[in-house]
C-alpha cells in the first residue's frame, strides 16, 4: 500500500500559530474564558466569501452571522461552527463585531451577554448560559439604534464594547462616523453608557469621549479600576496634531483613553496609540478591530490581519482572527504589533481524552461538516489533505488509535513531520459514522506533533482518541 502524498501548500504554516483558523475567514475577534477554556467569537467573513466567491469584495451585506472558536492551550482551536444570527434575530440587517460578557447571575448559572453591531444602525444583544448556546434574543429588538432618545452626534451607533467592572456593573461603548462639528482631529462621536442591572438596559445617560482620530471599533476594558477605552483611528494624515507629549497615533491603527470616572466625559486622557497596523509589520494593510483580555495567567490582544488571503492571493478584503502578546497592566497598554508566529503554546495537549476532529493548528485541503447536537467535524477536500496538532504529551504511552469516522478511503497517522512515515493506518467506509481503530506498532511515548492524512476526498473525521 502506497503512503499518501500531503498536500504542501497549507494556508497556515505548521511554525505560525497566527491566524486562529487556517481555513475560515472571520475577523473583529471577542473572547471569554468559560471553565478554564477560551472561546473567541468573531464576523463570519466566510458568509461573505461563500456568497461573492474569489473574485468577490467583503463590503460585509451578506453577513448575518458569527463564527465560534475555542482554545485551551493557544495553538490548537476547536472550531464550533456559527451563531446563526438571522435566525436567532431576524429582525436583524447585518451581524458584525460581536463584544462578549459574562457573569454569574442569581439563579448560579454563568450568563453570556454577546453585544453585536447591527449593520452600521445600532447595537443589538443575545444571551445564553453556555458559550455555544443556544443563544437567544432577549429584547427582540436593538438595544441601541439611529437617533434613539438622548443620542446625539453618532450617526452609525454601531461597533460596541462591553465590560463588567469589579462592583459588577455593566458598561458599554459604541459609535462610529464623522463628527457633526467636522473637526479635523478630536470627534465626541463615540459614547458610553452605564448599563442596567440587567445588562439589557441603561442606568445613565448616553456620554461623549472626545477622542483624536477615531474611526471606529470601540473596546472597553477596567483594570484595577481603571477605565481603558480603545478603538481604530482613521486613516486621515497627522500633520496637523496639536500634542508634543504624546506622538500622533499613525493610520489605522489602535489608541486609547483613560479615566476613573466613566461618566464624566472631560475625565477621559488620551494615552496614546497602542497595536500598530498590520501594514506597519510588512503585511497588507486593512482596517482592526481588537480586544485585550488575560487568559491562562497571560495577556494577549485578540485582533484581525488578511493572512490568509495573502496566500490565497485573493484581493477581496477577507480576514482572519490572530492572537498576540500585550503585556499591559493598569499603567498602560504598551506598543505593539501583528505577527504571523503568533504565541506560545501554553500547556501540552493529552491526546487520551476525546479530542474533536475539528481541533487543529493548521491544515491543508479541508473544511468542516456538521455533525448533530451543534458538533462538527472536518471534511477532506481532496487526496494529501491533511490536520495538524501542536504538542501533544504521549508520556504515559499509547497503544491504540480510535476514530469515528466516515467516508470512502484511508486515514493515516503520522508524528512530527507531514511526510513521515505513518504510525498507524486505517480504512474508512462510506455511510454512516463508525468507529475504526489501529493498534500502534509500538508504544508511543513523548511528546509529539500528529498529523492525520486522508487518501481521498469527502472523508470525514468526527473524533479521535489514543489508548
């Protein structure tokens, strides 16, 4: 039996742990860590790309959905599949830029609050008690829209960011366009409002920052009660900046503001700018939208790049989810930028436990498939298709290989390099999902990356587990 040939052409190299997905296009990435896992919500750009095709443009109209991936280690992702906001809410235009909260409420559960921009008209609001739902619509209408009572000057009320502080109050920002007073540099038009005890409504009036440069995307953070308010500038020229203490923030890029008192607009002190655009670290240039949060004892800034459209070398504007370090702290955020290698991984897989097929760092020629009770499993596109895992702990030894799985061909098992030899073989069959095994020749122990190669297009892979 000849071994199969992988495909060498991944999206994402096996070295870069940037993009989160080697695959899906999404972007304007949140995130919340619920029982010691990280989840990152983000825009489906892949709604937008699956309706306009490679020669289309991302201009955003066909997104009415999120993408949901999840993390325990920072390099390998699990991909949960979408949030179907349309269905959910169908009162909807668009879904974008999702901002997630959670908090434990009276009843003990942990509740999810996932603040999404409603095209460029307001803000609406979804609710479940687990990351991947089921979510529903609480309100059954936005919580914020164009020209509501007390908002003035915010022509595009979208774009939100939430936070809950130390006492457990809700705060939220949002606001995009131009300023109506057409100031070159300084714009009132983002707001921030306390919201209700219930975080579907507001406890205070709606309160202007006055912030140089802004654009758009709007994030906000309290670390030891202080107030981070960040957000993207615009892409006009600095020339005419009136700070010799604080350089300009360059083009399109993130700065921020502080203060200790939210509601008092005049309390708000720019610091700076803080992420660099991606344009800035010789990638291609396009717009952010970030959010900076400690997960593992480590902080990291969440943001977008078009990295995999550079090696697609499509030129519609699709963009994927990164992760970086930012070591902040209540002083300040420091200066930053995109990379493609990403972070560390920051703790060794087991691979004894029931690990989902739709968990990978990278691969080449696959996509996903629905598998039943809001699970997925990855599909392969071709022959040489190919998923990878970073660091897995063998130590104890391993015997035996499990999968379920489906589909006409051969799945092969290898460790630490695509093309060598395999481990372990197994022949799928077509029809149902089965569960398929092979005893390893000898005990593998150690640490190790895995691969699994498929001979054949249209396999499937729902699970897998070593014994």
């Amino acid at each position: 039996m000849s071994t199969i040939q992988p495909d060498t052409n991944p999206f994402k190299p096996e070295e870069c742990a940037n993009p989160i997905s080697p695959k899906v296009f999404c972007a304007d990435p949140t995130g919340v860590e619920y029982e010691g896992r990280l989840y990152v919500f983000g825009t489906n750009d892949h709604q937008q790309y699956d309706a306009v095709g490679y020669n289309g443009k991302n201009s955003y109209e066909h997104i009415k959905s999120f993408v949901i991936f999840s993390t325990q280690d920072m390099a390998n992702w699990e991909y949960h599949g979408i949030i179907d906001t349309a269905k959910i809410a169908p009162w909807i235009i668009n879904s974008w830029a999702p901002s997630i909260v959670s908090r434990v409420e009276e009843d003990g559960l942990t509740h999810f609050y996932l603040y999404f921009s409603n095209n460029g008209c307001g803000v609406g609001v979804l609710t479940a008690t687990h990351p991947l739902g089921p979510w529903s619509d609480p309100l059954g209408k936005p919580l914020v829209y164009q020209n509501m009572p007390g908002l003035e000057n915010c022509p595009s009320p979208f774009d939100p960011g939430v936070c809950v502080d130390e006492n457990g109050k809700g705060w939220l920002s949002f606001g995009g366009g131009t300023d109506a007073g057409g100031c070159k540099i300084y714009s009132k038009v983002p707001k921030i409002v306390r919201l209700g005890r219930d975080l579907l409504s507001f406890d205070s009036d709606f309160i202007s920052i006055n912030v140089p440069y802004f654009f758009e995307a709007s994030e906000l953070n309290v670390i030891g009660g202080r107030f981070f308010y960040s957000y993207s500038t615009d892409w006009q020229s600095r020339e005419h900046w009136d700070r010799e203490d604080i350089p300009a923030p360059s083009v399109c890029s993130m700065g921020y503001m502080t203060t200790r008192t939210p509601l008092d607009g005049d309390s708000w002190e720019f610091q700076g700018g803080f992420f660099l655009n991606a344009g800035e670290s010789g990638m291609e240039w396009c717009n952010n939208h970030t959010h900076v949060m400690e997960y593992s004892g480590r902080k990291y800034i969440l943001h977008h790049t078009m990295h995999i459209q550079e090696r697609m070398t499509t030129q519609g504007g699709f963009r994927c989810m990164c992760v970086d370090e930012l070591p902040y702290s209540e002083a300040g955020f420091p200066l930053a930028k995109a990379t493609r290698e990403g972070v560390e991984q920051i703790g060794l897989l087991s691979p004894f436990g029931t690990h989902s097929g739709a968990e990978m760092c990278t691969c080449a020629k696959m996509w996903y498939e629905e598998c039943g009770q809001g699970k997925m499993a990855v599909k392969s596109l071709s022959s040489g298709a190919w998923t990878y895992l970073r660091g897995l702990d063998f130590s104890s030894g391993a015997e035996r290989i499990r999968l379920t799985a489906k589909g006409s061909g051969r799945i092969e098992i290898r460790l630490d390099a695509r093309d060598s030899e395999p481990i372990a073989c197994m022949e799928t069959a077509s029809g149902d999902w089965a569960d398929i095994s092979a005893e390893l020749p000898e005990k593998t122990t150690g640490i190790h990356d895995l691969y699994f190669l498929f001979s054949d297009g249209n396999i499937c892979l729902k699970t897998w587990w070593a014994e």
